[in-house]
C-alpha cells in the first residue's frame, strides 16, 4: 500500500471525512485463526488512539494465504451496504468518537484518529471479535476438555473483567449472553468437581477408617492370643499404607484428618506399650526359668552317673516333671540347657539299661524253669479233689519263688498265668465253704418253704378260674404258676448241694 493510502487524521470539518475510499479499507480488516488464542493482556484502546499505536494489516506479506475472516459487525454492515459511520451495533460522531450501541442506549468506546469512520468502527469491530472469540473459546474448553474447576474459575473471571463495558463494537448483549453460559458450565464444572472430591474424600475416609479399625483391633486382642510378631508387622504395614495414602490420596477435612490420626495413632501406641510390657514380663520370666533350669542341670549332671538305678531313676523323673514346670528361658539358653539336661540322663538311663540287659540274659533259665512249672500246674485244673489241688499250689508257689526273676518282657505273661492257677482254687474253696454255711442253708429252706405256700395258693387260684371258665384269668393263672414252679425248682437244687 502506498504511503497516501493510509489514514489520515480527521479534519476538523465533518464533511471530509468520507473523503476516505470504501474499497481501501477492506485490506485493514484483521485477518483471524480459525481458532483465535486467547490474548494475555487484550489490547483496550485508551481515549485517543494514535496512528502510531497501529500497524497498517496491508502490510503484512502477500505470501501467506490467511484464512477465512472472522465475520465482524464491521464488515457485516459494509457487506449489506451501511454507511460507513453506522452499523448495526455502533457508530462514528461527527467528532470522531466511536460509540457502541446496545438496545436504546449507547456508549462511547473510543476513537481512532487519522482513520476514516469505516475503519474506525472496523478497529473497534475486532476488538469485540477477538473477545467473542476468546468466549468461544473458553467455552469449548470448559465444556468439551478436562480442565480443572480453579483454572476454569480463573480464565472466566479474567473474560468477566474483559468483557466488563469492554471498548468494542458489537452485539454485546450476545457476549454477555456467550459469557453467561461460560458462567454457567464453569459453575457446573465447579459443582461436578466439588462432588468428584467429596466422593473422593469418603473414600479416603472409608479407607483410613478402615486402617484404624484394623489398628485398634490388633490393639484391642486379649494378651494370650496375640501373634507379637505377626500383628507388629502387620502394624508397621499399616503406618506405610497410611503415609501412602496421605500422599497420594484425596485430602480429608482437618477435623477428620486429625480425628483419625488421632485414633489410629493411639491404637498404634497401646499396641507398643503392651508390647514391650509382654516383652519385658517375658524377659523376666525367662530369666528365672533360665535360673531354674540350671539347677535341674547342676543336679542331673550329679545324678547321670549313680549306681542306684531305682532312686535315682525316680529321681530324674522327679526333675524331668520340674523342667516342664520350669517353663521356657530364651530360644538359645532353652536349648542349650536342654542338651545338658538330655545328655546326662541318657548316660544315666544307657548306662542303666546296660545292666539290666545283661541281668535279663540271666534270667532266661529262670524263665524256662518257671514255664516248666506252669505246665505241671495244669495238672491241677479242674479242681476236683480241694485239698489235693491246695497242697500242689503250695508246692508250686515255694518253686516259683526259688526260681527268681524272668526278663521283663516275660514277667506279666507268667506272673498272670500262675494268678489264674491260684484263683481257680481259691473259687473251689469259696464254693465248698459255702454249701457248708448253715445260715446259707436256713435261708434256702425258707425261700422254699415260701414257694410252697405260695404255690398253694396259686393253684386255688387256678380252679377258681377254670370253674368259672373265664379264659383270661385262667391264663393269667396258669403263668403264674409256672412262674412259681420255675423258682421252687431253683430252691430245691440249692437245698440238694447243701445236703449233698
């Protein structure tokens, strides 16, 4: 563009201003983004705007092909032949202030001297493009991205501060109504956020509740059932889920927060008091059974080579019965000294048992002597001649001790086997004696001398019923009968071995 086409200053008389070509000024008209970016700082005109504050947009390079034009109430006007002064949503006084018009009202925005009416209310056009355009956009990224609720509050409250009374030309009643709906979608983002996080902060609240019953439960076991190692760990992974949770889970209100910690930390507290309680009662009792074991070693140690093995093997059943009482020392010292205990009670019992080994070689002849005795003792059974049998038992007894003792493994067999040679006659004795006990005789004939009587008066009771020919009582009558019979035949054979 050469330099008489750019705009001059107005003169003072009104009527040379539309001195200024139409056709010219279509170049000047801003070419915009599809997409326009947000500006930081929007440029607002001040009262006076000088040609220097502008650069000419037809001098911008003819190589690039720019995009579509925004449509502006500039050009719409120009388009469907307004003049140059007026357009649908402002105009140029004939002292060259722009004004903007919105419903009855109007207000002055400012002026761009040097530059005709068309151009003049062509600048302020953009203006109100570039801010209808950052609307737009801001709409989009509230309503269509994932910004956050604060960032969202933040970019609407700089476009409220712009589009306050903003120095543009256009439908501003449009960007107040584009700027409402921003408003509206960035309050509802607002609410949708501030659901998102109360969700999130009762989850998290679920989630430490859940850790501090955890805690207060492990704190809360009866002493005897506690796995101290166990619930410790379990205890320590707590407090790292809770430190993990804190940093990169949703944040509780303070109350709560402190609530929880409070509780949790408590739990966790009591947890170590009753632990080191137990730990130091374990101590000290282990210390004593240490003591006490020691003891029971000591005299072990002194006993693991006495000759008397009767006493003494009762005496180390005596300290085995205190070891158990003694309970446990430490894992370490526990074994230690059991293997102390242990070592010398088997050189005890080894040394024990050695000998009695070699005693029961001893004793196999005395065991083949007795065996012999027993079979000669089958002689005796069954006992028919009393006397007889009484006086080979008595013989066999006074062998039977002179023959000494069996290997062990054979005492209880032989020993039982001569105890039902001896019962058999003492069973003999017992029977004899008792057919000659006179007050066991006495009582066998009264019983009899009962059934008799009795008898009698069942059998009248008998021919009652078969004269009365009732067939119910001579039934009954006839198995009472029996029954007496039966028992009188017993009497008898009793009466029969006393006289016998």
């Amino acid at each position: 563009m050469s330099d008489d086409a750019l705009p001059q200053p107005p003169s003072s008389e009104p009527e040379a201003v539309p001195t200024v070509p139409v056709e010219p000024v279509e170049p000047v008209e801003p070419v915009e983004p599809v997409e326009p970016v947000v500006p930081t700082e929007p440029t607002e005109p001040t009262a006076e705007v000088t040609p220097e504050d502008t650069s000419e947009p037809a001098a911008e390079p003819a190589a690039v092909t720019p995009a579509a034009p925004v449509p502006t109430p500039a050009m719409f006007a120009k388009r469907h032949g307004i003049p140059d002064r007026t357009s649908a949503f402002g105009r140029v006084g004939d002292d060259g202030v722009v004004y903007v018009v919105t419903g009855e009202s109007e207000r002055a925005v400012g002026s761009y001297p040097g530059a005709s009416p068309g151009d003049a209310l062509a600048y302020f056009g953009r203006k109100y493009d570039e801010l209808f355009a950052a609307a737009d956009l801001l709409h989009q990224r509230v309503t269509q991205t994932d910004i956050s609720a604060k960032d969202a509050q933040d970019a609407y409250a700089k476009l409220r501060e712009q589009t306050h009374e903003p120095s543009a030309v256009g439908d501003l009643e449009a960007l107040e109504s584009r700027v409402a709906e921003i408003g509206a979608a960035v309050e509802a983002r607002r609410a949708a956020d501030a659901e998102q996080r109360a969700a999130a902060r009762e989850e998290g609240r679920s989630v430490r509740e859940a850790m501090v019953a955890e805690a207060e439960r492990i704190a809360g076991q009866p002493e005897a059932s506690i796995q101290w190692k166990t619930s410790g760990t379990r205890m320590r992974e707590l407090l790292d889920e809770w430190k993990a949770h804190q940093r990169s889970g949703p944040r509780l209100d303070r109350t709560t927060e402190s609530a929880l910690w409070q509780r949790f930390s408590a739990a966790r507290n009591g947890f170590d008091r009753a632990r080191r309680v137990h730990f130091a009662q374990l101590d000290t009792q282990q210390s004593a059974a240490k003591s006490a074991k020691e003891k029971l070693v000591d005299e072990a140690e002194k006993l693991a080579a006495s000759k008397d093995w009767t006493p003494t093997a009762g005496a180390f059943k005596r300290l085995m019965d205190d070891w158990r009482r003694a309970g446990r020392a430490g894992r370490h010292d526990d074994d230690a000294l059991w293997e102390r205990f242990k070592a010398a009670q088997d050189a005890f019992f080894a040394a024990k048992d050695a000998v009695v080994a070699e005693e029961e070689e001893g004793f196999k002849a005395n065991l083949e002597v007795k065996e012999r005795l027993l079979t000669d003792a089958q002689g005796i059974l069954p006992v028919s001649d009393l006397e007889r049998a009484k006086a080979s038992l008595r013989s066999l007894q006074d062998r039977w001790d002179k023959a000494g003792k069996v290997p062990r493994a054979d005492l209880e067999r032989t020993e039982k086997a001569l105890r039902r040679i001896e019962q058999a006659v003492r069973d003999a004795e017992e029977k004899r004696w008792s057919k000659s006990n006179p007050e066991a005789a006495a009582r066998a004939q009264s019983m009899a001398d009962q059934l008799e009587t009795a008898m009698q008066r069942v059998r009248d009771d008998l021919a009652k019923a078969q004269a009365s020919g009732d067939a119910k009582r001579i039934e009954r009558a006839q198995s009472a009968l029996e029954a007496r019979e039966a028992l009188l035949a017993q009497a008898r054979r009793g009466l029969d071995e006393f006289g016998s």
